[in-house]
C-alpha cells in the first residue's frame, strides 16, 4: 500500500506511526515543514525557503522572493500557505499518487491536506487540534471543520476527544479509538539498566519521581518544583528527574529550584531519545505528569507500563486509564500540597503502590498495546 502522511516530521508520534508501516513493508511518503531524513521514508519539504535562485522572472512568477519585507508581505496575506496548499494537492495528484492520506493532527501544516482533494482520507486528532480555540483564525476554523466532514476515517485516542470531535457533528460511525501505544517488548518492568543511578549521581536507595514532560506552561512543571520541599521534609533522599521534548521554561523553573533550595535534589537531565526512555522508567518509582489540559499522554502510558506509580492532575481524559487509589493518584489542577502529599503516600505505602504497578502493567499490554493497534489501523486502511 502507499501511504502519504501529512504532519510534522520532527515528532516522535509521527515517526512511530510511519516507521510502523514503513516496517511493514508498505510504501511511505512524508509532506511536512519539519524534515527528519528517516530511512527508507520519502520525504517532501514545503517549508518557506529564506533564499532561493534562478532568475527573477521564473522566481516571480512562482511569488518567490528573496526580500524580506515581499516575504512577510506575502505571509501576512496567507499567499504562501496558499502556495503550500497547491504544491501538496500537486505532490499527492501528480507525484506520489497514494492509495490513503493520513493527516497527523488538523494543526499546520497537516491540515493543508484537507484542501487536497485526496480520497481516501484520514485525520488523527491530537488534542489542541479541535480543543485549543482561543487563537483560531477563521480560515483554521473552517479547514477544523471541512477536515473533519470530509475524512473518511477520523482516529480519537480518548473517549473525551471522541466527545469534542462529535461537537462538530455526527462522525461516530466513521471513527475509531486508536492508542497511539506502547511498546510493550521494549517498555516493561525489566528495562532497568544498572549505570542511570551512577550517572546522575543518585544514591542507590534513593526514591526517584521522573517528569518527561516538556517544560512549558500547559504542564505545570513548576507545580511538582513547589512540592519538592514538602516531600524533601518527609523523604530527603528523594530525587526528581525531568526530562523534556522542549523546554521554553527552563530558564524560570531553574530558578524556581535554586529559590526553593532544592537543587541537590534535582536532576534536569534534557532530552532523552525515545529508544533510550525503558530504563528512566523502570528506574523511576513514581510518574508526575501534571498538566492543565491533556489526552491520555504516551509519556504516561509508558511509565504505567514500565512499572511507575503515576500522579496526575484531575482530567477527564486522564480518569480514563486513572482511577485514584486503585492504579494511581489523581490531583487537584495547580495543587502542589496535593502533589506533595500524593508522593508522601506513594513513598510511604510500598503495598499500595506495588498494586498500582502491577494493575497498570497488565491493563497497558491488554488495552494500549503499539503493535495491536496499528494493525487495527492497517486494517481500517484496507477498508477505505
């Protein structure tokens, strides 16, 4: 089969999709802004170039300008994500000619695709996608909604974001609940390493609560930074690991973790590739994963499936994979005594929380199993 997903190159969730298939054996094809030069993968780079040759006449004519001031002219009047839109209908009709599309979220610049007119087609929400509206423009609410009417298959990872989907009319019978995974022969209890520790300088028998979420405002990183002293009050061994895919506050949280004192206590250990995340996992005794608004994360997924006890804010997509007190601790949004004492309770309660591990473990390989759903997806893509 040959499949072109349109979406952002640099993320993980699109990388393990498409490898998925490309494994599989089918052909792959990627339209994005955000190249990753993945084997065996073709890709098409639509970013807006900062400079580009051949003669003026040629140049203008295709309103490809190396001025600065004509560029921002031309972004201002949206004539360049026009441009973006007629070069992917052009790529799919005349160039890769595939049997499916898979939209990788309606976000730019996957939801560019919409305007393809290509068929079959399939959009995957991620969340912000359909939910975050604040700064919608009219045009993006329109392409939400043509994408939305118009795809043929529509996947939701959460029962919540089933729900906001269906806000924009009824597409029950054309979408289908799909995790986006775990890996389960690679995320389990037993990917412990035996050199994390010594390399972060941790003693053996200290208690370790990873967060791998990225340092933005939306997850509350400085939440679980103010219960730092409260759970160092209770159990100064603890040590708190955060990991991050960006990290536009790191600067303040740094900060906030010298105000409070705690740094000693603290490891900010940056990005960590996704082939190596088993062992932060199965190192980690306890998940933090706090955000203001979320689906059901794979960062979480993950951890469960790897043998950490999570803490998570109070979502209702989160209550889906979270009951608090049968396989982890549920929060309050914003509430660091809350956060503080839930990792007290888990520190304390070495039976509670060997139930949650052992719970979580089981109901990830049984529900949120990577390969089983891709081939649930595969599946449906025969179907188109």
């Amino acid at each position: 089969m040959k499949i072109c997903f349109i979406g952002w190159g640099d993320s993980i969730h699109t990388q393990r999709w498409i490898k998925w298939f490309r494994d599989k054996g089918h052909d792959v094809y990627l339209i994005t802004d955000r190249p990753s030069n993945m084997p065996g993968i073709k890709e098409y780079d639509i970013s807006s170039r900062q400079h580009y040759t051949g003669s003026r006449l040629k140049r203008y004519s295709r309103l490809e300008f190396n001025s600065y001031g004509l560029r921002s002219l031309l972004k201002k009047m949206r004539i360049d994500v026009l441009k973006q839109m007629l070069e992917i209908r052009k790529l799919i009709s005349q160039h890769i000619k595939p049997d499916v599309v898979h939209l990788h979220t309606l976000l730019y610049p996957a939801y560019l695709g919409v305007f393809s007119k290509a068929r079959p087609l399939v959009v995957t929400i991620w969340n912000g996608d359909i939910t975050w509206k604040q700064d919608w423009s009219l045009f993006r609410k329109f392409a939400v909604k043509k994408g939305l009417a118009t795809a043929d298959l529509i996947t939701v990872d959460s029962d919540e974001l089933r729900e906001k989907t269906l806000w924009y009319g009824d597409y029950s019978g054309k979408t289908a609940f799909i995790s986006f995974g775990v890996d389960t022969k690679r995320f389990h209890p037993g990917a412990k390493p035996s050199d994390i520790r010594q390399k972060l300088n941790i003693e053996a028998d200290a208690p370790l609560a990873l967060s791998n979420r990225s340092l933005e405002d939306i997850y509350n990183i400085d939440v679980i930074i103010k219960a730092i002293p409260t759970v160092l009050a209770a159990f100064p061994k603890t040590i708190f690991l955060f990991a991050w895919h960006s990290a536009s506050r790191k600067a303040f949280l740094m900060e906030l973790t010298e105000r409070l004192g705690v740094m000693d206590n603290v490891r900010f250990i940056g990005r960590i590739k996704h082939e190596e995340l088993p062992p932060y996992y199965a190192e980690a005794d306890i998940f933090i994963s706090v955000p203001g608004g979320d689906t059901i994360p794979i960062s979480l997924l993950e951890a469960m499936a790897c043998g950490a006890a999570p803490i998570v804010s109070d979502l209702p997509s989160l209550r889906e994979c979270i009951t608090d007190g049968v396989n982890g601790c549920i929060v309050p949004l914003r509430d660091a005594e809350a956060t503080a004492q839930a990792v007290i309770k888990l520190l304390t309660d070495h039976r509670l929380r060997e139930s949650f591990v052992k719970r979580n473990c089981e109901w990830v390989v049984q529900h949120m199993d990577w390969d089983a759903n891709m081939r649930k997806v595969e599946e449906l893509y025969y179907r188109l």
